[in-house]
C-alpha cells in the first residue's frame, strides 16, 4: 500500500458483497493505488463487518439511534470521513439517505451502486420492480450521490438481459455479478478524473 494511494470509505448496510468485490480487486491489482480505509456502517448486524475483520480493515459502527437527528448523525459520520482524511465515500448497500454536511463536504466524491438502468427503477426491490414490469433487460449504475434518490450523474452503466425463467433471486445474483466488476471500473474512472459532471 503506498502512502499515495486514494482513500476510500465504504458505507455498507447489508452482507457486502460489493464491499468484498472491491477489497478482492484491490488485492488483485485491479483497482490499483485504492486502499479502503475504513467501513462504516449503521448497524451491527451488517454482514459487511465480517468481511471487514477477514480483511483487517478498520470498522466503525455508528447507530443512528444515539443521535437526535438526521443532520447530527450525518455531522458524525463527515467527522469520521475527515479524521481518516478520505478521499472518496463508496456506498455499497447502504440504507440510509446522506444528507448535508456529507453532501457538501464530498461533493462530486460519493458514489453510489443501484441494481438497475437508472432512472429506471429507483428506490427499494429494483430487480423485482424490472420483473413485474416485464422488461426485456435491466442492468446496474454506478452514479454520483446528490440530494436526489438515486438520481445523481451516471458514471457508469451495465446491461442484464431479464431471462424467461428468471426469478428475482437469479435476477438479483446475476445483476450483482455485474456491480462486482462495475463499481471497480466506476473508481477507477472517477480516480483518473476521466468523468465529468
Ligand atoms: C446491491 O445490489 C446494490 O446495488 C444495492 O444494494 C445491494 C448491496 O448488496 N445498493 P451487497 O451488500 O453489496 O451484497
């Protein structure tokens, strides 16, 4: 790890599927001059955190329930993002919206993943959302976060044909294989300033 390598915070929820993917990349030489500094995440029942220990990154669990308000608990976590000086703030599964002082701290350096062709499907259940549309593909899209859901500039997207026999979970897992290797290349876009808002 050298001592210029970008700084990345992942805020993960869930069992971090995406979150191992980076750590993996990294590993590999896939994402090259990337540490991931640090997860954070806002319950202890995240899955993430597993993945974390069996990867020695560091973890701060931060409750929403010890704080009053929405904008004291997002004050707490900018905090923490500035004490580990990160570069970037990674959203992988996060369930929580960021508001304000994230948004204007990391302007233009929060991403998010989201399992579909965004602005299709936005918000919760997309996989099944594209199936009980009955659309002939979906996909996934890595964008910037803004104050809108799911609605920040796309990076980048990936396209998943919808299957005749698919159900949401062979959806689901097929989508996922495609974040795994999208959010890597989004980073490395967004880190060789190849994207302009
Ligand atoms: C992913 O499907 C991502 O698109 C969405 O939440 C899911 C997180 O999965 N935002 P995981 O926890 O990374 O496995």
């Amino acid at each position: 790890m050298g001592t210029t390598d970008s700084r990345l915070a992942v805020l993960a929820s869930g069992k971090g599927s995406n979150f191992k993917a980076l750590l993996n990349h990294i590993r590999a030489g896939t994402l090259p001059n990337v540490q991931i500094t640090l997860l954070i995440t806002n319950t202890p029942k995240a899955g993430a955190i597993d993945i974390a220990q069996a990867y020695d990154t560091p973890v701060v669990i931060i409750s929403p329930r010890n704080f009053a308000t929405r904008r004291e608990y997002d004050s707490e976590i900018n905090h923490v993002l500035l004490d580990h000086r990160i570069d970037l703030v990674i959203l992988a599964g996060y369930m929580r919206i960021i508001g304000d002082p994230i948004l204007t701290t990391y302007r233009g350096r929060i991403l998010n993943i989201h399992p579909s062709l965004l602005p299709n499907f936005p918000g919760l259940h997309a996989p099944k959302q594209a199936l009980d549309r009955g659309v002939s593909e979906t996909g996934c899209t890595v964008h910037f976060v803004d104050e809108t859901l799911d609605g920040g500039p796309v990076i980048l997207q990936r396209r998943v044909p919808i299957l005749p026999n698919d159900t949401v979970d062979t959806l689901t897992k097929r989508i996922q294989a495609e974040e795994h290797a999208a959010y890597a290349e989004a980073i490395r876009k967004v880190l060789a300033n190849e994207i302009d808002i």
